[in-house]
C-alpha cells in the first residue's frame, strides 16, 4: 500500500512526512557513499528540490554537505590555493576581496549564487562610482573560481559569465604629451630653481619610457656609460607587508621586462647630471634594499624616491607651471596654455609616443617598454 501524507497525497521513494507536519527525502550521494536528507514544509517545494537532486546525480554533480554549503568566500580560498602568484599580487587580490567582495556576496553559497547576484552587485558597484576597469578586476577573480567550481562538479554553469557588460564608468584616458608640451615643460623645470633638481629623472623617464618602479631601482651598477646602456633588472615597490610600510625589492612587472636600453643623448647627459647633482647635494646611498644598492634617484635622508614620491613633485611641478602661466598670459592678454596632469605613467606613455613619432618599429617599442619577449635591439 502507498504511504500518504496527512492530506491523503501518495509519498514517493525516499519521501516521509514528519510528525511535526515537515516533508524529508532521503537519497543515497553514489559519489560519497553518504546518505543525505533534506527537509521542507510544503510538498511541491520539496519535489523541485528532488528534482534539481535527481538532475545533479545525473551529471554528477557533487551533493555532500561540504559542497552544497561552501560559500563564495570559501570557493575564493580555494582557488588562491591553487594560484602561483607574486606575492604582491596575492594580496591584492586579498585586500580586494576583503574590501569589495567578502560582505556583499561573498556568503551566498555557491550552489545558490545567480547571474542576477553577480549583475546586482556589479550594478551596485557602477553607483558607487567604481570604475568599469576595477568592477572588471573583481571579475577576474569571481569568475575564475566559479569556473574551477563548474570544473570540479560543484555547480553545472558559470553564474558569472556574460555579466560583466559595461558597468562602472570609463577610466580616464590617459593621453601623452605633446612635442610643444613637452618642450614647455622640461623648459620650465630646467630654468626653476626648485625644481632643476628633479629634470635628470623626468628627461631619463621620457627617453627610456621605463615603469616609475624600474626607474626608483636603477643603481649605478644598472647604467654602462661606456657602451652607453641602461639594463633593467628589477623594480621596487612600496607597501605594507604586515611588517609595516617598507620598500621591497623584487622582478619586474613581467618576464620581458628585464631588458637593456641603449641611451639617447638626453638620457646620456641626464645620467652625467644626476651623478653631479647627487655629488654636490651630498647625497649618497648606503641603504641596501634586497640585493640593489647604490640607488641613483634619491631623497634627501638617502634612501630611494617612493612611487608617491615621485607623482607629487610632478603634480608640484604642474601646479607651479600653471600658475606662472596663468600670469604670464594674463599680462600678454592672450588664454593660457596650461600643463595637464602628469603622472609617472603619463611620462612612460609620452617616452613610447615620440618613439613611434620618430618611426621605431613597434616591436622594438614593446621591447624597450618590457612589454614583449626581446626580438630586437634599438
């Protein structure tokens, strides 16, 4: 005889009604030999629910406890345990995670996360005013770990994929110099008397299109004013890595980034009055940071220039010449020509620019950029 709810319904194999009036249904998990129940208070619930089971035995899906409760958070610890990364780039996918991720989806389960969730969240986001290039950061560590989630039998489809589209607002452009900008600027910094100091370091910024971290860790030993070469051979970052904030020394942004750049004539005769300047300033390195000593680009306590550092005392230098310039045209009764925002990476870009203004061939470019395996020297 069938068994029966206690509204005259026939149960099903595995169905039982509990005294309390709740709904259970037992199943064998074949892939962990475990048995699983599950409970619901109304009945058709309960038979979707069996429904979505019988399908993910069927794909072979895993169904133990751990898996159906394991959250995105815990799915995002697992993928980093599989990733060989830099550990500067591991903590800044932790500290994004921790910051945008962690409280918002972060502890919906995985088996419950919908693409809707994902495009909330994103949207959300986009309000706040992220740009589209950060939402699309996070998204290169969501998706990837519901893709190994999808990979491991945990749920059947990617909910992240196709949802990124086009949330948060497009990063600011960041254009180059002008040839008359440029002209104006190192003109500017060369006649003032607080800023001379720092145009060796812009005109070698411009003519080796270096990363502001390359260009923080040149030691003397980097430069060949003989066979007139600067070899990259790492980078220094600035950062807390639970010791406090310190410099560190480390590889280059990428593979192709250790390289050796001939020098131009500005950049040659930058060195010769980088090394005087730091000779009648008095300054001079004993600090040893790593396996680099012997810094060329210095503060006043001896130490490297931080990144930060570096972008202040151009935007110092920006504000000063715009100023003067703002003066200068209102005297002469004309609008003025101010300087944009400068940045390190604004320097790097317009020293790639004049190369391809003076016809280097692109691949050449990439090289003397670190941005491509070597294939050719200038």
């Amino acid at each position: 005889m069938a068994r029966k709810d206690n509204k005259g319904r026939n149960l099903r194999n595995g169905e039982n009604q509990r005294a309390d009036g709740r709904y259970m249904y037992r199943y064998l998990d074949e892939m962990t030999g475990k048995r699983v129940t599950i409970y619901d208070t109304d009945l058709a619930s309960l038979r979707k629910r069996e429904k979505e089971i019988e399908k993910d035995l069927d794909d072979q899906l895993l169904t133990d406890s751990f898996a159906r409760k394991m959250t995105l958070n815990s799915l995002f610890e697992r993928y980093m345990a599989t990733k060989e990364l830099k550990e500067r780039t591991r903590r800044n996918y932790l500290n994004m995670w921790k910051i945008r991720v962690r409280d918002e989806i972060g502890n919906i389960r995985v088996v419950q996360l919908k693409a809707s969730h994902i495009r909330v969240f994103y949207s959300k986001l986009s309000k706040e005013g992220l740009k589209h290039n950060t939402i699309k950061y996070l998204h290169t560590m969501i998706f990837p770990a519901l893709e190994m989630a999808v990979n491991d039998d945990i749920i059947r489809k990617n909910p992240a994929k196709g949802v990124l589209e086009d949330y948060g607002e497009a990063a600011n452009v960041r254009e180059a110099l002008t040839v008359h900008q440029q002209e104006r600027l190192l003109k500017f910094v060369a006649n003032s008397k607080t800023y001379s100091v720092h145009l060796p370091m812009i005109q070698i910024m411009l003519g080796t299109a270096c990363r502001c971290g390359e260009i923080i860790a040149l030691t003397w030993s980097d430069i060949n004013m003989k066979t007139r070469e600067v070899t990259i051979s790492g980078a220094l970052t600035y950062h807390n890595s639970g010791e406090g904030y310190q410099f560190h020394s480390g590889s280059t942004k990428t593979e192709a980034g250790l390289r050796t750049i001939p020098m131009t004539d500005m950049v040659y005769e930058a060195f010769k009055k980088q090394r005087e300047l730091n000779f009648m300033l008095g300054k001079r390195s004993d600090v040893e940071i790593g396996d680099r000593k012997g810094f060329i680009f210095l503060s006043k306590n001896g130490r490297p220039l931080m990144p930060e550092g570096v972008n202040s005392f151009l935007r110092n230098i920006v504000n000063a010449y715009n100023r003067q310039e703002r003066k200068t045209a209102e005297r002469e009764n004309r609008e003025p020509e101010l300087m944009p925002h400068i940045s390190a990476h604004i320097l790097r870009h317009t020293g790639c620019t004049r190369m391809a203004e003076r016809g280097v061939d692109p691949k050449v470019m990439q090289y003397v950029m670190g941005c491509c395996v070597p294939v050719a020297r200038v």
